[in-house]
C-alpha cells in the first residue's frame, strides 16, 4: 500500500490488520486495540513540537504554492489550490474554459496512465476524480525547496505526457 499522509498511513494499517486476520481465520475480527499506538502518537507529537514542524511548513508552504504554480502552463492545469503542504492540482480538458475532462478521459489517462507514470518516476500521490479530476499532493512534513523542485519536475514531465496523450499539447 502506498501512502501520502497521516490519515492514509492509519487507514494501511487497518487494512493490514484486517487482512492478516483473514489470512489466520478470524475474518470477522474487526476490533483492534492497541495501548502502544497511543504511546507512539504523543511520542510523535512530542517530536514534531521539538522540530518545530509546523513552523517549518508555515516558512516553506510559499515556496512550494509557487513551484506548484509554475505548471498552470500546461495545457491540462486548470487551478492550484491548497494550502500548506496539502494540494490539488485540477485537471481539466481546456485551461482557457476549464472545461472538465469526461469521464473517459479520467478513466484512462488520470487514472490510468498519469497515476502510473507519476510512480515510474518517484512520486506517490493520489489522483482522484471523485468530484472534479485532481492530483493530490501531501509530501512530507520535512519536505523543503529541493523537493518541492523534484515533486514540479515530476509532475511537469507527467501532466505534459497526459496532455499529449489528450491531444492538448
């Protein structure tokens, strides 16, 4: 299971437990209780208040709206919006209308091939289409400018090979 933020790496975790327990018989079991996990949480907590990582993301979350910025020149790139580390970058068959993509389209190039591609090289995000077709982007907490640099570089490589492939370049 791949994951990109913290709700997703708890919702792995389940999916571990429930497939384990069917893996032993017990496929019913769906009551998991677990003193040390709360012990883990604070310890996380405790650790993220002494790196001062949310203000490490307020002082970088800037940097990374504007290197998500500099893609809307790509022909599929309907709207950044975000905030923080947390974005999405709307996929949309016109950037001048904003006309969405069909479902089709979603299926096949959002789902299919851009998701794929984004993975071949190095980026575990989320494309989802379940209201307006978008890229999810959750990197991590500790992500600074170098990265935020690979994550555009990657995603202007994959969103130009998808509006190619949409016949939009």
């Amino acid at each position: 299971f791949f994951t990109s933020g913290g709700s997703e790496a708890v919702e792995t975790a389940w999916k571990l437990a429930r497939q384990y327990f069917r893996a032993i018989g017990q496929p019913k079991r769906s009551k998991v209780i677990a003193r040390n996990c709360a012990a883990v949480a604070l310890a996380n907590i405790d650790i993220m208040e002494r790196e001062d990582i949310p203000g490490r993301v307020r002082r970088f979350e800037g940097e990374f709206k504007t290197v998500l910025d500099g893609l809307r020149d790509i022909p599929i790139v309907g709207d950044v919006r975000g905030t923080g580390y947390f974005y999405a970058i709307e996929l949309v068959r016109d950037a001048t209308t904003k006309e969405s993509l069909s479902a089709e389209e979603c299926r096949t190039v959002l789902k299919g091939t851009l998701a794929r591609r984004m993975v071949e090289l190095g980026l575990l995000c989320r494309a989802d289409d379940r209201a307006e077709p978008v890229v999810v982007l959750a990197p991590p907490l500790v992500a600074g400018p170098e990265q935020f640099a690979e994550i555009a570089g990657i995603l202007r490589v994959a969103l130009t090979e998808a509006a190619v492939a949409l016949g939009r370049a």
